[in-house]
C-alpha cells in the first residue's frame, strides 16, 4: 500500500452504503500489512468520534491467492519492514519461512464477515484479532481453527461459527465484500470513506496518521 497520500476529499456516487447518519465506511483487509500499522490510527479515528458508526467492508487484497509465504517473502518483509518503521506495530517475520503457508487473504476476511453478522458490535475487534493473530502470532492465516479460538474469545458460538465459516454462503459473502469495495472506487487498502450530511467523501485511501484525517473529517462536518 502506499504510504502517503494527498488528501482531497471528494464526493463519490455509490448507493450501496444505505445507513441513515453520519457514517465512517472502512475498507479493509485484516492481512493487509498496511491495514494492520493503520490499526492505531483508526482506533484514534473512532474515539475521536464516538457517535459516529464505523461500518467494515473486506477488500479482499489477495483473494485466491495460491502464492506462498516463502515465495512472496522478499517482497512481503521489505513491505512489512517499512509498516514497523512508520507506524511501530510489531511484527513476527518467521512465517514468511513457511513454503506451506498460501497468502490466501480470502480466509480471514470471510471469519470477520461471520464475526460482524453473527455480533455487529465486536466486528471490528474481531477484525483487529485477527490482525494480531497473523502478524504477531503468526497463526495459519488458511485455517479454520485460527478463526474459531478468536471467535470463542470473543464470546461467540464457536461450533455455529465454524458451520458458518464452512458454508458456501459465507465464501459468497465474502466475495460480494470484495465486489462492493471494487464498486465503490477504492483502489488500496486502508481507505476509510465518511458519510456527512448524505454525501460520500474519501478520507484516506492508503495509510495516514489520524490527527491528519480528524482534522479533515471536522472541516467536512463530521461530530
């Protein structure tokens, strides 16, 4: 993901997002390097409007994905090595050894879907989970039972969890996510887009620290 970006807010013409107030609308993918180091600076985001929603949709960064970690793991360190510096999340760089291990982000992306259907409000804590669990633990991002023990933490059914996380309709759920972030214009992850007044603005599309995009949301309106 981009590192920087120029911040120019601009209207976009999308009729997918239905809420009815002020909304912050993240578009994200939970392996995504640069969504994990964006994490702190959402979290600010969001204290700094408390009233304000924050719905989720999955950007599905590397969806099918069949490439290993091994494989991708030149590419992947300098990547993760530049999100540690700029936004000093820590990370576990021994899983980028594993050739068994596919760079499939589809998994985790459908395990937060079912986590925000099954309880709206822990989604984006699940979400942040699941962060923790690739680039810290470094849990199997392609198995079922990595999502299921978060599920479980978080108080979730684990045994209706795992039927869900199983289903077909999930999987179809998950790429329906990924359709409506295409559709939605975003071109890089993190993007967080806000909802004022009934019109849509880009706040972000790539990582930026939160004082920056505060500061804009409250010039556009957003309390």
């Amino acid at each position: 993901m981009m590192k920087w970006i120029f911040f120019l807010f601009f209207a976009i013409n999308i009729n997918a997002i239905e809420a009815q107030h002020d909304t912050l609308i993240y578009v994200g993918d939970p392996m995504c390097s640069w969504c994990y180091g964006f994490s702190p600076e959402l979290d600010k985001i969001k204290s700094a409007f408390p009233e304000v929603p924050l719905e989720i949709v999955m950007g599905g960064l590397r969806a099918g994905g069949t490439e290993t970690m091994m494989e991708l793991r030149d590419f992947l360190a300098d990547h993760w090595k530049e999100v540690q510096h700029t936004s000093g999340q820590p990370f576990n760089f021994h899983i980028l050894t594993q050739s068994q291990v596919m760079y499939d982000t589809e998994p985790a992306c459908r395990a937060v879907i079912i986590a925000g259907k099954m309880k709206p409000g822990i989604m984006y804590a699940y979400f942040k989970q699941v962060q923790t669990s690739f680039y810290v633990h470094n849990n199997l991002p392609n198995d079922a039972d990595t999502y299921v023990k978060i599920a479980a933490a978080l108080g979730l059914d684990a045994e209706l969890f795992h039927q869900k996380y199983e289903s077909r309709q999930a999987k179809m759920d998950a790429y329906a996510d990924f359709e409506l972030a295409s559709r939605m214009g975003v071109s890089g992850f993190p993007a967080l887009i806000a909802k004022i007044d009934n019109k849509l603005y880009l706040a972000t599309n790539g990582y930026q620290k939160a004082e920056k995009i505060i500061a804009l949301l409250k010039a556009r309106g957003l309390k």
